[in-house]
C-alpha cells in the first residue's frame, strides 16, 4: 500500500508542486498498514514507536534545509513520512537516489532554460554574505527568484523510493 501512495505523492507533486497534510496522512496510515500486515502483529506496537521516532528524527535533521528554503515544508514531511515507513536502509537510500535525480533533473532545467550564469552568480553571492556577515538567510525566495528553476522535488524523492523499494524486495 506505501508503494500507491509513493505513487499518488509524487503525481501530485508533479501535478501542483504541493504535498498537502492529507496526501502525506494517508501515506503514514498505508505504512502503518503495511507495518501491520506484512510484519509481525503482534509486535505492532513496536513498530508504531519505531516509525513514530524516524520520523521526528528525519524532521530534526532536515529542519535547517527547510529553513533555508532549499526545500518546502511538504518535500521535508514527506522524506520523514518515507524513512517512517521503510525505515533507514531503504528510506534513506530512496531519499538519496531521489535527490540525485532531482540533481540530474535540475541540472537540465537550468541548461534548457540557460540559467546556469545567473543561479551561480546568486549561490557565490550567498554564500559570500554569509561567510562575511555569518547570517543565514533563505536561499529561495518566491517573489525574487520566481518557479522558472524550480523542480517538483517531492516527485524525485517518491521516484527513488519506488526504485530502491523494488531493488531491496527479498
């Protein structure tokens, strides 16, 4: 059942470049039941507490990237909601294949839309204030840089999900 909702989030991603509460809801009560009926019942509990702590954990550890702006708020709950469900390994593995596709993708983006000299000009910039001033300040902001490089990075992360899911199958 996590593998539907690998698929509905990142076709919705695509589709609107938001991954609303209720899609990434539904995604913890498909590995929940996944958990549930594939696992060991009767060690349910445990693995409700397990998936409960990787997901607060991967909330921790991708809060600065949100804050940041290098990501929204939908791509950070939805990588905590996949490492919840398919645990370390295989969640973080599909995490780390989608942002290399998201690299890859994004990659091209810029070279199809010539972008390259402006977005490196601005990343030098950034990264030069920050080191002079040493505040951290959002890398992306809407108004300013508008959607012409931006990516449904939700979608690159189910993508890489659904690959590693499918390659760690026993």
């Amino acid at each position: 059942m996590f593998l539907i909702f690998l698929t509905v989030a990142g076709i919705w991603d695509g589709a609107r470049k938001r991954i609303p509460n209720k899609v990434l809801l539904f995604g913890l009560l498909c590995g929940g039941a996944d958990a549930i009926f594939l696992g060991n019942v009767s060690l349910w509990y445990l693995s409700l507490f397990g998936a409960a702590a990787r997901f607060f954990c991967m909330i921790l550890l991708t809060w600065s990237l949100f804050c940041l702006r290098l990501f929204g708020a939908g791509d950070l709950k939805l990588a905590a909601v996949i490492v919840a469900c398919l645990g370390w390994r295989v969640g973080g593995a599909g995490l780390v294949l989608g942002a290399m596709l998201g690299g890859v993708w994004a990659f091209f983006r810029l070279a199809r839309r010539r972008l390259f000299a402006r977005r490196f000009a601005y990343l030098a910039s950034y990264i030069r204030v920050f080191l002079s001033s040493g505040k951290c300040s959002p890398y992306y902001k809407r108004g300013r840089d508008g959607e012409e490089a931006v990516i449904p990075f939700g979608l690159c992360l189910c993508l890489g999900s659904i690959v590693v899911s499918f390659l760690c199958k026993k």
